[in-house]
C-alpha cells in the first residue's frame, strides 16, 4: 500500500509520563499532511511485541485517550496486555464530512495505517538492545520480541460505529499493516439514515404508548407489547421490530432522542431533495394519506424569540461512539430559544429558520419542541448558531423532520437485506414507490472507504450488541455473511462473531441504565487478547455466539453451553418464577445461577441490585456460580430485583479489564 503522499514523519514530543501509567509518550506527525498521532509505549519489561490501534467513529484528536480511567482507559489496558497504544487524528477532521471532495480513504484507513506502519519504526527504536534510552529493567522474560533487533511489532485495529465502518475498511483495504482487527457495535451499508428514521416514526406514533410496550416486556409482564394498540400503533411498532430495532430496548425511550440523525439530515437532504416535496404529495408517501396521523404532527409555525439560551457547560474532549458525531462545545453558541408564546404542539425535530435580525438565514435542527422552548440540537462542525436577539422572528418546520421518517421505505436494497422483506411483495418487488438512489451505501462509502465486501485479510473478531438501539444487532450477520462468502469453509480459521446480551451502542463503563444494562467493553478487552493469542500462538479464541435471526430480531440460546461466545449467562428467579406478589415484610427467596461459556474465563463476582447495590463473593471458582437470598421488602410497590454476573479472561478478579457482565430481573409487587 502506497503512503508515499503523507510525507516524511517526524517527532515533535518524546518524553517520559506517569499517567494514567508509566509509558514513553511520542507525538508526531507527517510533512505536507495534517495526519498527527500519539504512542504510549510501556517498559520495557512490560513489552510483549504487539500494539493495539483504536480507530475512532469520525476524525477526532490524537489526544482522546489520555484523559480515559477505569475500562475505558485504552492506555493502561494495552499495557496491561504487553502492547503499546496508537491513535491518530484520522487524518484531521476536513476529511470526515460525508459527501465531501476529499479522499475518503485517509480517513478511513490511510491515516491510520501510515501512522501504525510508523510506530513500527518507533517501537524498534524503543525497544531493541542499545536503543532504550529509559533503560532495559525488565527487558528479560515479558519482554519476548522486543530483545530481539529489528523486530516486527503485531498490530491490532479496533473501533466502533463509525470507527467499526473504517476497522473494516482497513480490514478490506490493507495488507501487511495489521495483523487481525475487532469492529464493534458495526452497520451495515443500508444503516444510515434507515436505523434513525425507522425508530423515530415509532417513537412519534407510540410515544404514549411506550410505556405500556415496557411493561409488557418486563419480568411477569403479558409479553404481548402489542395489545390495546390502534391499529397505526401496532403497524408501526411490528415495523421497527421487523427492521431489527431491538423491541425490549425501549426502556431507553426517554431519552434515546434522535441521535446522530440531525448531523446526516442535511446530507440526505443533499442526495435526495426531491423526495421531501413527494412525501406530501405523490400517493405511496405517507403524507400523502389525509389519515395518517403525520399531519396531525406537522409544525409550520412563525414565532418570536423572547430569550435565546446559551452553552453553560463544558464538554469533555473525550468521546465514545455514541457522541462522537456531535463535535466540539461552541459556549457562544445558542442552545436554545423561549418563544414568547407556546407552539401549537408539540415535538421531536425540526428545521429552525432566522427570519430577521442580525442572525437572518441561519438555520440549525431542533432537537424538540416543548411548549414556548425550543432545544436546539447537537452543535455539528462548524455550525453554530450565534448572535439571535430577543424580537427576532423564527420559522419553525418539521415537515423534512416528519418526511424522514419513512425514507426507509422507499430505499429497498437487494435481497439479502431481509429485514426489507416486509416492503416487498411475493415477487421480490417493492411495494412502495421508490427513490432515484440507494443513499445507504454512500455514507457507509464516506466511512470505510469502500463499500464492505467481506474480503478480509488477518483474523477478525466482531463483538455485538443485542440491545443496540444505533446498529441494529443483524447488521453484525450480515457482515458476517459477507465473510463467509468470501472465507468459505475457512471462515472459522479467520472470523469471529461475539453478541453480547443487554448492551447497548455506547462504549462506556457506566451504562444509563445500569440495572436493565452492562457495558460491552470487557468482552472488546476479551477479542483483543484473544485476537493477539489466535495471531501469535494459533491458539483460536471460542467459538462465535450461537444465534438465530427471526424476522430482524437475533435470538441466542437460554444456556451458556448452547450459547458460546464469551459473555456469562445468567438466570434469576423469586420463588421459583420470574414475578411475585407478598405482603410487606413477607421473605421471598431469591436464586441466582451464572455461568461461563467454554474457554471464557471465570467467574470472579455476582452482584445484587435492591435499589442500592450489593456485591459478595462468589462461593464456587470456576464456570458456574449459584446463589440465594432471603429478602423482605418494606415498603408496598413494584420492585424490580437485579443480579449481574461477571466473569474474568484470566480469572483475576481485581482488573478492570476483560471482565464480562451480563444480568438477569425479576419482579416483586408488594402489596
């Protein structure tokens, strides 16, 4: 591969640092390019001869790392894991806007790779006999490949979302840079904009009845989210669920919002202007039919700004894969306006035009509409809206907002997008009208570089998550799909596929949920280093997550032998079910059983949630676990009662890393 164009690399920082752990920090970049990057090399004694590269969603900084602590600390988990950490800037943010001049492939792996193919320049430096200025303490034993001269460093890609999209373009595109790679959380080329529009047409015709979806779905709930639907309703919730949006996520309904959807808005926009008028006229188009209840929500509003608010609080530079889309804080920008009367109605999105004042034709999206205050929505690149003044007079629409929302429809992709099928009649054909363009595949483009075809080179593992609300969990099949058609009966010599049970998009410890939700990052620590032992030892990591995909949804087995993959399995019951009634004061007994799957470490813990978390030991080492617990509540109400599992790669129960939880509920009504 041809890097020549990044110029010459150079250095700028080289310098010892303590935090978050002892590491050799070298900071550069390449002449005539704005590609800049950062290694955190570990001691020497440290060093086992490999390095892992995180590759983030979007272009972002060669800093984001320093600033992480705990499970999301990237620095210390390579070095815990004989490896030193890359990142780079991806090749700077004036190559991550979709629909662009620039070549999508420096930022989808080009940047990337020239600075991996660097630091194997650098860590020879580092590391071989007669080059470590820091010393050779502990060169002997761990330090494996590094005593050796000349030695070739193994390299490991990874990231999510986004950075999933560019791993696999890396994957696909590269030879010889990296040796095995781990997207997480990953689309497919049909994501965007449909995984956002399918879900916010369900949030807005059943955001009174989310609720009830909820409960129908929570332990002793009916199980059927569906009954007292209008018939509109239930269209639209068998929709969503059929398109793979995970139907027991919707707890999350609150504040799940629209997402990254207001930044790709006006890139769909672009591609397909025409669409937003026939939405509303040409029959086929939901807005075309005078009884759905989309005019019913159609905002067409002139208005007047009594108070523009203000950015009051600074946000991290550091992101995840949830909000990487949204950019840097501007604090002058204005976050948000009170009206100095209440809209008509209200609601989720909307395009805000300046009409006068100094701020005229601005336009920025609305994040929603409450009564007489209007929040905008995320502050995207180079967007900010500044200088509104009370008196101002602003139109406010949602009609492109509203259009949106069944774009999907009208963007049927070839057949082995499945979940599509409910669009197509018994030919094949689709049943509504049709746009000009498959959009889809454009942005996944913007992304990878290339459009995903399966065609890796090194071993990959992918980790999923069954509650992904961004990437709905069959996009990871679908890929995997494509692997095969290309590995055939080799796939399993190369290719691993690992769901994990309540997890959601995001790649951050704390869940919002932390008793409906675990956090998938221990099972990404467990597919590095198994990835690093498949690579260097041929020892080949467990098997990939036994599933099935039923009409969009994936289904995994009840039991952790059945199940495989890496995350234990739990079971929780209460007087031998899954929901009770007692009396005040009245014991219940409370069984947990945990479980690992072969080859995936130990148990090391069981926790359990009463509405204040407690942990204990867990009695037995090895795969299994059970437990027991006599409980009487004290107040009347419904309790919902957690436990969560976790395991531990190596057993070891006091590291943040590669441990892997999962959970099971129950529910009390106490009378």
């Amino acid at each position: 591969m041809d890097n020549g164009d990044f110029g010459r690399p150079y250095t700028d920082i080289d310098e010892w640092r303590t935090e978050p752990v002892p590491h050799r920090y070298i900071h550069g970049g390449f002449d005539n390019h704005a590609t800049r990057f950062s290694f955190y090399f570990p001691p020497a004694g440290q060093y086992e001869g490999r390095f892992f590269q995180h590759i983030t969603p979007v272009p972002e900084s060669e800093h984001l790392a320093r600033t992480a602590r705990g499970q999301e600390d990237r620095i210390s988990f390579a070095a815990a894991s004989g490896a030193y950490f890359v990142e780079t800037n991806g090749g700077g943010d004036q190559y991550g806007e979709p629909g662009s001049d620039t070549d999508p492939t420096i930022a989808a792996y080009r940047a990337n790779a020239a600075a991996a193919a660097y630091s194997r320049e650098v860590a020879r430096r580092v590391y071989d006999k007669g080059h470590d200025q820091y010393g050779d303490a502990g060169r002997a034993g761990r330090a494996g490949h590094a005593g050796a001269p000349g030695h070739r460093p193994y390299g490991y890609a990874y990231g999510g979302s986004g950075g999933g999209f560019r791993t696999i373009g890396a994957a696909e595109n590269t030879e010889g840079v990296w040796d095995g790679f781990v997207p997480y959380v990953i689309g497919s080329p049909m994501a965007i904009p449909n995984v956002f529009s399918v879900r916010m047409h369900a949030q807005r015709v059943l955001r009174d009845r989310l609720d009830g979806i909820v409960d129908a779905l929570e332990p002793g709930g009916s199980g059927d989210p569906y009954a007292d639907l209008t018939q509109e309703e239930a269209d639209a919730l068998r929709e969503v669920t059929r398109m793979g949006f995970p139907l027991a996520s919707w707890y999350g309904h609150r504040t799940m919002g629209t997402q990254a959807f207001a930044v790709l808005y006006p890139h769909v926009k672009q591609a397909d202007p025409g669409y937003f008028t026939d939405f509303w006229t040409v029959p086929g188009y939901l807005g075309a039919d005078p009884d759905s209840s989309v005019h019913r929500d159609r905002l067409r509003l002139r208005a007047e700004v009594a108070e523009a608010l203000y950015a009051g609080d600074t946000v991290s530079a550091r992101r995840g894969v949830d909000n990487s889309f949204a950019g840097a804080a501007d604090q002058r920008a204005v976050t948000a306006v009170r009206l100095t009367a209440p809209a008509p109605i209200d609601c989720e999105g909307a395009e805000l035009a300046v009409a006068t004042g100094a701020a005229a034709d601005e336009r920025f999206s609305v994040k929603h509409v409450r009564g007489d205050l209007v929040t905008l929505d995320i502050q995207d690149r180079g967007h900010s809206l500044r200088g509104i003044l009370p008196g101002d007079a602003i139109d406010l629409d949602n009609s492109g907002f509203l259009a949106a929302q069944t774009y999907h429809r009208h963007q049927v992709p070839s057949a082995d997008f499945t979940v599509w099928d409910q669009f197509r009649d018994a030919h094949g054909n689709p049943i509504p009208p049709q746009r000009p363009m498959i959009i889809g595949p454009l942005f996944a483009q913007a992304a990878a570089g290339t459009v995903q075809s399966g065609r890796i080179g090194g071993k990959m593992i992918v980790v999923a998550c069954l509650g992904d609300r961004e990437a709905f969990p069959w996009q990871a099949d679908w890929y995997r799909g494509k692997v095969r058609a290309h590995l055939g009966d080799t796939e399993t010599d190369r290719f691993r596929l690992w769901y994990v049970e309540a997890a959601l998009h995001g790649d951050e410890e704390r869940q919002e949920h932390p008793t409906r939700t675990v956090s998938y990052l221990g099972a990404l620590h467990h597919a590095l280093r198994d990835l690093a032992a498949w690579v260097e030892k041929d020892e080949a990591p467990p098997a990939s997550t036994r599933y099935t995909v039923e009409d969009g949804q994936i289904r995994v087995p009840a039991t952790a032998g059945e199940r495989g993959g890496v995350q234990p399995v739990v079971r929780l019951t209460v007087n031998g079910g899954a929901y009770a009634e007692t009396a005040v004061g009245e014991e219940v007994l409370l069984r947990a059983e945990a479980e690992v799957p072969r080859g995936a470490g130990q148990l090391v813990a069981l926790q359990w949630d009463f509405g204040g978390e407690e942990a204990f030991p867990v009695r037995q080492t090895g795969g299994r676990a059970a437990a027991e617990r006599i409980h009487a509540f004290g107040a009347p109400g419904t309790h919902i009662v957690t436990v969560r599992a976790r395991a531990q790669r190596e057993g070891d129960a006091s590291t943040p890393f590669a441990r892997t939880d999962n959970l099971a509920r129950v529910r009390v009504v106490v009378r």
